[in-house]
C-alpha cells in the first residue's frame, strides 16, 4: 500500500535530489556537460554585493549562481539612502560580475509594491505573474540576459 507522510529528514532529501538529478541530466544536455550526479556538486553559491556608506551598511542585493545564471534573492537599501541610484549601482555591479563568469543572465522576482518598475528601468524582461501569493498581491518575475549563445561548450 502506498502513502504519503510529511518527513523533512535531509537525507531522505537527498535522496529524492539526487534522483531527480540523474533524471534531469540524462535529460537536460547543458547538465550532463556541467554537473556531477552528486548534487552539491552543483549547488548554488553564494554572491553578496553589499553597499557601504563608510563603514555603514545600507544595503545590497543577495543572490546566487546555479545552472549559469544568478538569482537575485533580495535587493533592499534602507530608507534614507533610496532614490539616489543605490539599487542602479548594485545591478550594474551584478552585471558585471555575471558578464565577467559568462553567465546566462540575472533572474530575480518582486511584489507589485516592491520594484517592478525598477527592473524594467534596468532592461529586465517580465516573464511571469503569480497573483494572490500572499493574498492580495502581485508577484511578478523578471529576467535579463547578458550572454545569448547556443553552444554550451563556447563559454567553458
């Protein structure tokens, strides 16, 4: 008899990620050429860019790599320092650090009171919605491409 139980055990995880990863590279070409069955192995890292006033943090854009392009987590600049290109400085700075590791591009989402507008100002393409996730909001996902090319092996 089959059932289903909630088990949040990290091995068992595992487990279920690495099949699912042997599945995805038999399927996926760019994953059979960049990635090793065992699933760290390809986990995300971990890129910071964090803006300083002197020694004062006052914000920055949290992110990581994984399949050749960098999610953008969160980007946040506290309230006094907004409005005076902080978040421009921080993407330019994300592009060119993407550019600079041939990655595909930067993805990133935001709510409808957030930054949508911004991104778009920056060049990032929509490329989705998700209404009600929290109720009564708009969830929207951006992306930008920096490196278009069709030959996985051009960018080792």
């Amino acid at each position: 008899m089959i059932k289903i139980v909630i088990d949040n055990d990290k091995k068992l995880k595992n487990e279920i990620d690495v099949g699912l990863t042997k599945f995805n590279r038999e399927k996926c070409e760019w994953l059979k050429v960049n990635s090793d069955i065992v699933v760290d192995e390809y986990q995300e890292k971990e890129f910071n860019f964090l803006a300083y006033d002197d020694n004062k943090l006052i914000g920055g854009a949290i992110g990581f790599v994984k399949y050749d392009w960098y999610f953008l987590d969160m980007l946040y600049i506290t309230e006094e320092y907004r409005n005076i290109k902080i978040g421009t400085m921080l993407i330019n700075e994300l592009e060119i650090f993407a550019q600079k590791e041939k990655l595909t591009g930067i993805r990133t989402d935001t709510w409808d009171f957030q930054a949508k507008e911004f991104y778009e100002k920056m060049g990032f393409k929509l490329f989705g919605e998700l209404k009600d996730c929290p109720l009564g909001t708009i969830n929207y996902f951006f992306e930008k491409k920096l490196y278009i090319g069709s030959d996985l092996n051009e960018r080792q």
